[in-house]
C-alpha cells in the first residue's frame, strides 16, 4: 500500500511528457515547424482545439513556408496561347486577365491563409518551380498585408522578369517610404533545390518499400542519393569555396541596372560586377583597359586571386569585413531565420581567408584572361591580353591622305615586344584554357598529326584519333 501511495506520489510530481507540453516550448517549437510542410502544420492544428489554439496564435509557426511541394501550387497547363486549346477546353471568365491565370493557384493559397491570418506572419517565401508573375511578385513586395524579407522564385515559370526589375528599381527607388521595401533579399539566379523522396528509418523510399522487387534498386538508390547529398555539402557555399560559373542561365539586360539600383537596399543571388570596365568599379580608370567602357553588368563567375599577384584591382568581397547586404544570398534560403546576415554567411565563416573570400567578374572581363578548366585567371595589372586595343602615344603620327582617309602610324610598335597569350583555345568542347590544362589534356596524333582531346576525344590514342577516322580529313586532299 506504502509503494503504491509512493507511485503516484511520483506520478504527480513528474508527470509524463507530451507532445502538446514540448511544443508549449516556444524555442522547441521555433526550431521544429520550419521543417514541416505547411499541410503538416495545418494537419497538427486539426487534431485538437489546444494544438490549433498553439499553431495559429503562435507567432513564427509559419515563418518559413514552402510551397514548392504543395499539389494545389502546381501549374501543369501549357501557354494559353497556343491556338486556344486550353481556352476551349475550360470554362474562363471574359474579365479573367493573363495574370489572374497564370497565377491562380498560388492566389488562392494566399487567399486562404489570409483568412485565417496566417499570412501576414510569413517571412521567408519558397516559390520555387511553381508559376509565378511578375504582377504577383509586385504585390508580394509592396502589399502592406505581406511581411516577407526573403523570397525564393528560381526556376519559377511565366515570369516576366523584365516587369519584375521595374517593380524591383520602384521598390529601391530613392523617394521610397520609410522602412520599405520589406523585402530583403530575393533568389532569382540560381537553380531550385532539387528535393529527394521521403526516406522510411530503413532507407529505403517510402514508395519503392511497396514492391519487395524493387527493394534492392530502391536501397542502392537511397544509397547514391545519400553520397550525392554529402559530396553536394562537401563542396562548400556558391562564389566562396566553389569557383567558376555560378549563374548559368540566361540574363535579361535589365537585371544589371537592377542589382545596381538594388545594391545595398535588396540582396540578390548574384552581384552586379565590380571589374574595372565597369563605371561602377572601384579601380575603374586606375588601370589600363581598353578605352571604350562598358555599361553595368551581372556578375555570373566566381573566381579566387589573381594567378600573378593574388589580388584584384578592384578588391575582393571578404565576408568579415563586406556588409550583409553586399554580399551574395547563398543556397538553399535560411530555415531558421529570416535575416540576410544568415543568408549570407557560409556553412565555413571561420575559415581562412582564402576560402572565405573572392572575385566577382562578368564574362566580359575575363575575356582572354580566364581559364574554364581551373579557375585560374590574371588580372589587368599582371597581364596585357593580345587584343588589347593600343593607345595613342605621344610618339605616334595621324596620317591624312587628299582623299580624306586617316591611319594611325606606331612609332615605337616594332620596338614593343610581343605578348604570349596565356589563354587559347585547343579544343572547343574544353573552351580556353591556360597552357597548364591544355598540357595536361591535349595530345598529338603521330598518326595524321592532328591533335585530339583525352576528356571529348574518348577512344583516340596517338596513333590514331578521330580525326584519322573522319573522312571529311581526307577531303580536304583533293
């Protein structure tokens, strides 16, 4: 009798945990529902009037909202504008506009977490994928019933991205409201996160596990996936461990004088470039570039130091010392919180100031200067390109013939040596590269004296190579 008194006694004290009293914990609650679905939450709401009463009147429960794996956000029609197919088979509205279209799932999910006051509590937005206007990107960042800081639309479709720079440059424009605009930050230039197949505590996806066949192919999948994960982690953040092209899809002319205008006020996936072509630039008239500059332009590669001076005119973006929203928004947007400091910062910001630092450039200004097979380039202070145009001296004549034609006569051209190129381009497939990588993967044939590529010229040894086998070679014989 005396234990058992003793047994409730302790029950009473300690009662056992639930999972309403863990969620109570608004820090355990904080780091718990951004990694649930939003119909997850919705669903934890549904079960009781205290769950409901925790999700709905909790601020920060739908902080973080992704919506790129909700079925009602997905949008599988096809133009509407090819030869009316779509318009026929579907009863529409006369006053229906292309944008109410087009964005018509997406509205009707803001439509009802607005009723349910869910949306104004959103700050971190994942679009990403899903169908997605300009006119809705529009009111996402100057409706005063949205609050989001950060906003994801990469890979969005039937976006007119030239509409959205013009609502970007009116939200940043230098008459704007006090504290507007809201938005932060904006990934637009990259690739959307490519999302795996929910995994059972085997390993195995959850619809593989169905078949007992398929178990085997399953798990060896899982297990690939699993690696690709790890190796993706491994390789480190965009523009500060990873180098070379970051944005590779094409741009419109309008987002240059967009992040321009933006800098400073909006952070972006990308930067604007800052190369000394640029007017932009703090080294911009401090080195010798050809006398035609160029307009504003998105910077789309990341590169290390000068392969001469381990430098760059123009200085290098260090994250310690380069503001938050300066630097480049890195992949995937921030689960846990919504400031551009953590959007910005790598997974290594303790590191070495090598690996926590780089060069933004465009294409432009790494033309003849850039290696595609290792990164390695030189800046304009170590290294004249060939075709670099040739000023005027003070040596040099302007000759004027009767007819009215003028050339210029280089006095001291012949005593001027000449300059070694350090790009070429030996294989097209390989692009330019420095004398290091074509040594390293070009070879000569003895068989036809061609030469041949060991990455794209698969099969080809040097006695006999693609170009030994081609007969249009031969044709050239005759």
């Amino acid at each position: 009798m005396l234990q058992d008194v003793d047994d409730a006694y302790t029950l009473y004290e300690n009662p056992p945990t639930s999972l309403i009293n863990l969620l109570y914990n608004p820090l355990i609650l904080a780091h718990t529902a951004p990694h649930l679905s939003a119909h997850d939450r919705l669903s934890l709401a549904s079960t009781s009037r205290s769950f409901r009463d925790l999700v709905t009147h909790t601020p920060g429960v739908f902080r973080h909202l992704d919506l790129t794996q909700v079925r009602t956000a997905q949008f599988d029609i096809d133009g509407i504008d090819r030869g009316g197919e779509v318009w026929r088979n579907v009863q529409l509205d006369e006053n229906l506009t292309e944008d109410d279209f087009y964005s018509g799932p997406l509205r009707g999910i803001f439509s009802s977490i607005r009723r349910r006051n869910i949306l104004q509590d959103v700050q971190t937005l994942v679009l990403d994928g899903l169908s997605v206007t300009a006119e809705l990107c529009h009111e996402i960042i100057h409706d005063p019933s949205y609050s989001v800081r950060i906003l994801s639309v990469r890979g969005a479709k039937n976006l007119n991205e030239r509409r959205l720079c013009g609502s970007l440059q009116h939200a940043c424009r230098p008459s704007r409201p006090e504290g507007m605009p809201r938005l932060k930050g904006l990934y637009i230039f990259g690739a959307p996160e490519s999302k795996l197949p929910p995994m059972t505590a085997s390993g195995v996806s959850s619809a593989a596990a169905v078949s007992a066949a398929a178990q085997i192919s399953a798990g060896w999948n899982a297990k690939s996936q699993q690696a690709l994960s790890s190796s993706l982690r491994s390789e480190g953040d965009e523009w500060y461990q990873k180098k070379g092209r970051i944005v590779t899809r094409p741009l419109v002319e309008e987002w240059a004088n967009t992040l321009v205008d933006c800098h400073g006020i909006i952070a972006f996936d990308a930067l604007p470039c800052s190369g000394p072509h640029h007017f932009n630039s703090p080294a911009y008239g401090k080195v010798r570039v050809p006398g035609s500059a160029r307009h504003w332009a998105v910077a789309t590669v990341a590169l290390g130091g000068c392969a001469g001076c381990g430098a760059a005119p123009e200085g290098m973006t260090i994250h310690k010392d380069t503001p938050a929203s300066h630097r480049p928004l890195l992949a995937p947007p921030p689960v846990l919180t919504s400031s551009i400091k953590a959007a910005t910062t790598p997974q290594t910001g303790t590191g070495s100031i090598s690996t926590n630092s780089f060069v933004a450039r465009c294409l432009d200004c790494l033309r003849e200067r850039y290696c595609t097979g290792c990164n390695k380039w030189w800046c304009e202070e170590c290294y004249q390109t060939p075709t670099t145009a040739i000023e005027l001296a003070e040596t040099d004549v302007i000759i004027v013939d009767a007819e009215g034609g003028a050339w210029v006569q280089h006095e001291e051209q012949q005593s001027q040596p000449k300059i070694k190129a350090r790009i070429t381009k030996s294989c097209w497939e390989c692009g330019s590269n420095c004398h290091d990588c074509i040594e390293r993967t070009q070879r000569l044939c003895r068989g036809c004296c061609g030469g041949y590529c060991l990455v794209h010229n698969e099969g080809s040894t040097s006695t006999f190579c693609d170009w030994c086998s081609s007969r249009g070679r031969f044709l050239r014989h005759l």
